[in-house]
C-alpha cells in the first residue's frame, strides 16, 4: 500500500502539530503551504479540499482527511510500526481513543468560550460541562505519568503538547506544575526541534 500523504499545512498555526507528528511517525510525506494572511485557505482550489477553509487537511490516495482529531488517529493507525497508535485488542487503544476525542469534544469548546469571553452554556446543555472540571479531568490523567496513557508517548501527546503550548502562552490555561514541564517535554523532541526550525523558515518566506 502506498503511504504517501499530502499536508495542507500554513505556518504558524495549529497544522504545525500535524507536521510534528509526520516527523515522528517517519512518514512518506510532501507539503502544499498556505499563506493564511493572503486568504489561501478560503480560494476555491483549497476549498475544494476542505469547504471549512481550514488547516490541517491531509490526502491520503483517494482519501481526504480533515479536523485534527480525525488526522491524528488515521496518520497513526497508517503507521503502526512507529507505536504511536495502540492497536486493536490493546488495553491503551480505548484511553488513547478518548483522549484524543476529549480534546475535540471538550478542549477546545471550553478554551474558545474562555477566549471570546462567553459565559458558558448550562452544564447539561455545555459539551464540556464547566472549564474547571474539565482542566481538572484532563490535569488528573497527565499526572499518571511522563505522556497522556503513562509511560507510552502516543500520537495524543503530539496534539496535547502542541495545543497546551499555545493555550498557556495566550494564557487561556494556566502552566501548572503539571502542564508546564508536560509541554517542554514535548516540544523538546528531535521532531518538534526539527518543525521548530522549519516552520521559521516557512513563516519568513511569507513575510
């Protein structure tokens, strides 16, 4: 089966995490760069690709794959030898699931309500019930170990490291004793070193 795949990527956005995880997974790979400030993402050639004009987006063969979610489970069940997706029949293969399906589902929701200022639903109509419990939800399980599932780095660790980094530095999470070394972690492997400079480089060429 050929693994190559496609990264519609833009510089100095959320794709940045996807382009890691690529880079961890050893992944066949090319990319198509968007310049976001010149509206590339919203022209029919892209949109095409996705209709909501957002990045990441992958294409895989006849497949095109969009929301990060979905990205971060197909990129590492396509590479099962790199060991960042647990397998069918692992006990870690449901927890992985959910914690990549807790970032999408509650995450997010609560740190855009937080960001725009927006008094959060009731909890029985809130997707993510209220911010607090659910920061205090997620910290408890970071706290089992080094990575999200423990002492196994996986494909959510990459979201998660990635999605913190700017979620504390816009100060929409605080950088708890947890947190904090959580995302040096991450953002101190090889393949986040290596994106680091390469998104530099991509975001001074559109500048």
């Amino acid at each position: 089966m050929d693994r190559h795949v496609t990264l519609f990527h833009a510089p100095n956005s959320r794709s940045a995490g996807t382009l890691i995880l690529l880079e961890e997974l050893g992944a066949d790979y090319d990319l198509q760069v968007l310049n976001l400030k010149a509206g590339e993402q919203r022209q029919p050639a892209y949109l095409a690709i996705n209709p909501m004009g957002k990045v990441p987006a992958i294409r895989h063969g006849d497949a095109i794959v969009t929301e990060q979610v979905a990205i971060y489970i197909y990129l590492a069940d396509l590479y099962p030898e790199a060991g960042l997706a647990p397998g069918l029949g692992d006990p870690l293969r449901g927890p992985w699931l959910r914690w990549l399906a807790f970032y999408g589902s509650c995450f997010e929701p609560a740190v855009v309500d937080r960001m725009m200022k927006h008094e959060s639903a009731p909890p029985s109509t809130s997707p993510y019930g209220d911010f607090d419990t659910m920061l205090q939800t997620f910290t408890h399980q970071l706290a089992t170990g080094p990575y999200l599932l423990g002492s196994r780095f996986t494909s959510a660790d990459v979201l998660w490291g990635t999605a913190l980094g700017w979620t504390t530095q816009f100060g929409l999470i605080p950088p708890s004793p947890v947190i904090g070394p959580y995302i040096e972690r991450i953002a101190a492997r090889p393949a986040s070193l290596r994106i680091q400079a390469k998104e530099a480089e991509l975001a001074a060429a559109q500048a």
